[in-house]
C-alpha cells in the first residue's frame, strides 16, 4: 500500500533535531483539532474571538489566532469536537501540519527564510500571523519567548523541515 | 529587502505581497462601445512619478489595499 502521508513520514523517521542548546530543536507537533473560521463572528466554543490584529487568543488549551479580518484559525485539543458557529466554520485539522520550533536563537533560525522581524519587541508573545518560509506560506505563532509554534499545509511539511535542518547546520546541528 | 505598508498588518516583505496592477479602473457598462471596453482591458497609465497601485497582502492578512508609488524612485508616497 503506498505510503497516504509521504510528508509526515518522513518528518517521523528523520527525528527531531539535536534539541541540545545552543541548536534550535524542531519537532513535529501532536494531532490537534484545527478550525478555519470565516465571517462576523464574536466567539467560537465560548471563546471570545481576538480583535486585535496579528494577536492569538489562549484559553485553556485551545488557541485562536487571528490570520486576517474576520479570519480566523483555532489550535484545539484532538479530542475537541467542531462547534458551529455564526459563520464559515471548516474542520481543516489534515490540512496542515505543525511544527515546534523551540530554543536558544529559534528566530534566528525561522529568519533564515522567513522575512518577518521576529525580535521580542516587533513579534511578541501571543503574536501570529500568516507569512512566508521560504517558497511554503506558514502561519507563525510565537507561544513563549524561544517557542515557536508553525503551520504549513502538509504536502510543504517535508520541504519546511528539510530547510530548517539546513539552517540549523548553521548552529551546529549534526 | 523592499518593505510594503499594509494597513492592517504594518511593513511587511514584499515577497508576502501580491501586485494587482493600476488602482481605480472603472468596469464599463455591458453597453459600452468597444473602444471603451479596450481601453478598460488594455490601457494603463505609465506615469514617470506617482503612480495609484493596487496591491494584497496575500501571504498574511489576506486585505486588498491601494497605495501610491514614485515609479521613479520605487518608493511609496504617503
């Protein structure tokens, strides 16, 4: 039988990278429930929806990030069954994959091919937003200081990781 | 590396960007006479100086939004 998700496969078998500072480790996150919301809408799951541009809402577990004017994305536990809403409401949790970018220096290594300013002032906590890595578009969230949460569609999940284990060759990363 | 001032999302790359042309083209009527309708499909303004664009943010938030640039200098007016 042909390997479904040649991407995430091979992301499997490569590993993680050396997560020993001072390299950036870059690993695959868990399954998760991921909700693409579109329209006028005030709360998804009782959740107020964020209003401020490029900023992510965090209760609990789920996450809701603000991608564009009335755009929305929600990062939720796998076991979270999709609520309908008063608008757009699209389970897309196989569309994409995510990536933890995680460590000392991990906006240096995303700079290698994202053009955005990632300096704490410009890009903090809490802020996401759509951007590009390279030839793939991501959208980009910065959970903690030096944790990066990515998603690309998965059929550029392959192409991302590879091009982050290159950069990471910069730091040292075997 | 070329910054574009998106209203909503500030300087960003312009590799994010997508160009959509010269802004503030008028669809004719579906009764207008056809040099009217070339001049709509055809004609551009090529200006040596300021110059209304239309532009998307479409690898971030998505927005269409004009703005105007010095075709000389590559810079955006304000």
């Amino acid at each position: 039988m042909p390997d479904a998700l040649p991407p995430l496969a091979a992301l499997a078998r490569r590993g993680p990278l050396d997560r020993a500072s001072p390299v950036p480790g870059v690993t695959l996150a868990p399954p998760m429930r991921r909700v693409a919301l579109h329209g006028d809408m005030s709360f998804y799951a009782g959740i107020p929806l964020p209003r401020t541009p490029l900023r992510a809402a965090l209760s609990d577990e789920t996450a809701i990030l603000w991608l564009g004017p009335e755009e929305w994305l929600v990062l939720a536990p796998a076991c979270d069954n999709v609520v309908p809403g008063n608008g757009s409401v699209v389970d897309v949790s196989h569309r994409q994959v995510g990536l933890h970018i995680e460590g000392y220096r991990a906006e240096t290594l995303l700079n290698a091919a994202c053009p955005l300013d990632l300096d704490l002032d410009a890009f903090p906590v809490g802020a996401c937003t759509r951007t590009v890595f390279g030839k793939a578009q991501i959208t980009l969230w910065r959970r903690d200081a030096a944790l990066f949460h990515l998603e690309v569609a998965r059929s550029f999940a392959g192409y991302v990781h590879a091009l982050l284990r290159e950069a990471a060759l910069e730091f040292g990363a075997g | 590396m070329k910054l574009i001032p998106c209203p909503i999302c500030g300087e960003r790359a312009e590799i994010e960007f997508a160009y959509g042309g010269q802004a503030g083209l008028v669809r004719p009527p579906p009764t207008a006479t056809e040099a009217a309708w070339g001049a709509y499909l055809y004609s551009r303004e090529n200006p040596k100086g300021a110059l209304r664009e239309r532009w998307r943010h479409i690898h971030g938030c998505g927005r269409f939004f004009n703005l105007t640039r010095d075709t000389v200098t590559d810079k955006f007016i304000p």
